[in-house]
C-alpha cells in the first residue's frame, strides 16, 4: 500500500508534493495544507512526511508504519485536543527542529492544528521558519491561509485542498475500512463529505444512533418549552458523544503513565509521583471540554442539513438531499414553513456555533437556536 494510496479527490495536490519529494529543486521547507474539515489536510500532511522519510524511492513499508505510528525518529507531530496549541509545545518543537535528521534525508514536523496558535505562539514557530536548519521540513495544516499571521503565510508554500466528493468518501471506506457499500454511501452523505466523520459513522453504530435521535429532536420542537428540553437533550448527547470519544483515550493514557513510573495496577500512586498524575489528569480535562465543544459542533452541523435540505425542497430541488432517509419528514417540514423562516432557522444555527466559539454557555446557545427555530 503506498504513501499516497488513502488521499482522495486531491489529484493536483498529490502530484506537487510527489514532485517535492523525489526533485530537490521543486522542494522547500515550509508547506500549508489548507482545506475545510474533513478534506483530509493531516493525511496529506502525513502522506508527504512518509514520501520525504521514505528509504527507497516509490516509499517503505518499514518507514510507512513508523510514520502511522508517529515512532519515526525524524517525524515530530504536534496535534491538540485543547482549544488552543500553548507556546511551550511550540517551543519544545521549535527546539527538537535543530536536530539533524537521524536516518532519513529530511527531519519532518508537522503541526496538525496551525490555525489554533495565538499570535504570541505563532510568532515562536516564525522565527524557526525564518532560520530554518539544513534538511528540516516544517507541514503545517490549517482550514484556510487566513487563519495564520500574515508573516508565517509569507514563509511557507501553500497547497490547497477541495472536498472530496460522496462517491470518492465511500469508495474510501469500503477500500479501507471493509465495509459494505449501503453503509459507506449513507456515511460519507450523512458526514457531508467529511472523512474523519464518515469513518466513525460507518464503523460506530452508536454514533449513528447520537446523530438520529440529534434529528429526531431538532424535528420535534413545536413549542418554546420543546426548545428548553431539546436544548437539554442535544447537550446531553454531546457529552456522550465526547465520553466515548475521550474514555478510552484517557484510561490508555492513565495505564501508560502509570507503568512507566513504575507503578502496578491497582496499586495507590506515591506521594513523589502524584503531581505527573495531576498534570495528566487537568491535561485531560482541558482535551474533554475541547471535545464537547467540538461534539456540539458537529450536531450544529448535522441541524443544518436538516434545514438546508428543507430548504432544497422549498426551492423544488431534491436530487441533493443529505437526509434521504427522512423525506416524508423534510416534505412535511417544507410544506409547513416558509421559505424566509427556514432561512432564519439556519441563520440562527450559524450565530449558536459563533457563540459557543465565543464561550457562551452552550445550554443557553442552544436554547436560543431552538426558540428561534420554533418561531
């Protein structure tokens, strides 16, 4: 299986840096993926790390699986759960990219979440990219060059990604994760293209049940105190969304820390340890309420293609409807309402996902959008 095998719908993107990798002349040291979520940015990202690591030309399967591993002694990788990237993790990147590549002809490091950097942050990793080392290679991904300073976008590369399409996402699946092509299709619409997304919708049956009774409930509000209790409901089902997503993530942690302090199972942490203990547990309680608040964000999104797709039918347009499996309902709903408010409706699902970017209570974003969805 080659480096390049698992990118989709990025044709052009793939043929530049395959060109970069092999041609020195068409190299340089700093590149930005960008693309809109679920274009697939950090696999391209990590796709060019195994290409510029690879021992052979044409690419390993020993230096494949060291990079799915992120084990390779010249890759660093730096992604975040939490809100923002802190500057000490940029600095001890910036530190590690001084070393010469140990085995391989370039030293690679790839920074997943570019665009979750404050300017303070962003202006450690300038200097790096402004005296860059012999050999290093910076990847940095982000949704769109505008989410970093201008003086970093100035100093890289940038390749931009689209979105794959509904029949390039479920041949994806299917190829690679084995499942049936029913399964893959209804994913891959039901994600609104969004790879990441698609897999845990066609491999989690939970997931897929969260996201049905998340529209279940948005179809059901008649009434301002409907929108209190859906509120209640799809925060509730964002934090469960979040739990299975971090429980296990979390313990796996908690088991490794622990045996490598020395610690056996079962056994009480000794007083000398307990403040790495700490620093992993508040570690992993800032990457829970990340994890929330991206939970709600992707029931925003699955709320506005319920209303998007009333909005198709509205318009007597029916051949792109992402919810075909609830159609009776999106007809009943178009017929109900007008136009103008449906519309509203989606604006009003715009401004909750501002504000609980914004730190506003969800519970009381939610509420709102709600409401304003009723009326």
């Amino acid at each position: 299986m080659g480096a390049w095998d698992d990118i989709i719908g990025q044709t052009d993107a793939v043929e530049l840096l395959t060109d970069a990798s092999r041609n020195p002349q068409a190299m340089t040291h700093a590149w930005l993926i960008t693309g809109p979520p679920g274009s697939g940015r950090s696999n391209l990202a990590y796709a060019f790390a195994k290409a510029l690591l690879s021992r052979v030309p044409g690419g390993d399967e020993h230096t494949d699986q060291q990079v799915d591993a992120r084990t390779h002694p010249d890759l660093t990788s730096l992604s975040t759960s939490k809100v923002i990237i802190s500057i000490d993790e940029v600095r001890h990147l910036v530190t590690g990219a001084s070393y010469a590549p140990s085995v391989g002809r370039y030293r690679v490091l790839v920074v997943e979440d570019a665009d979750r950097m404050a300017e303070r942050t962003s202006n450690v990793l300038l200097k790096a990219l402004e005296e860059p080392p012999e050999r290093t290679v910076w990847i940095l991904c982000a949704p769109s060059e505008a989410d970093l300073i201008p003086t970093i976008r100035s100093r890289v590369r940038s390749v931009r990604l689209r979105v794959p399409d509904v029949t390039e996402v479920a041949a994806l699946l299917q190829r690679r994760d084995g499942v049936d092509a029913e399964t893959a299709e209804r994913a891959a619409r039901h994600a609104q293209n969004h790879i990441g997304m698609a897999h845990r919708l066609a491999t989690d049956e939970t997931a897929r049940q969260r996201r049905d009774e998340t529209l279940r409930v948005a179809l059901t509000v008649r009434t301002v105190s409907d929108a209190v209790v859906g509120a209640a409901t799809l925060l509730e089902l964002a934090g469960s969304d979040a739990s299975a997503y971090t429980e296990q993530r979390d313990a796996e942690e908690r088991e490794h820390a622990l045996r490598s302090l020395g610690i056996e199972p079962g056994k009480p942490v000794p007083p000398a340890l307990r403040a790495q203990i700490r620093g992993l547990e508040e570690e992993q309680k800032r990457r829970a309420t990340r994890s929330l608040r991206d939970g709600i964000d992707r029931i925003l999104v699955d709320l506005q293609s319920v209303y998007r797709d009333i909005a198709l039918l509205q318009f007597g347009i029916d051949d792109t409807i992402i919810n075909r499996e609830l159609l009776p309902h999106l007809r009943q709903s178009a017929e109900s309402s007008s136009q103008a408010s449906t519309m509203a409706t989606l604006d009003a699902i715009a401004t909750a996902r501002h504000r609980i970017e914004g730190n506003v209570a969800p519970a009381l974003a939610l509420e709102a959008m709600l409401v304003a969805a009723q009326r």
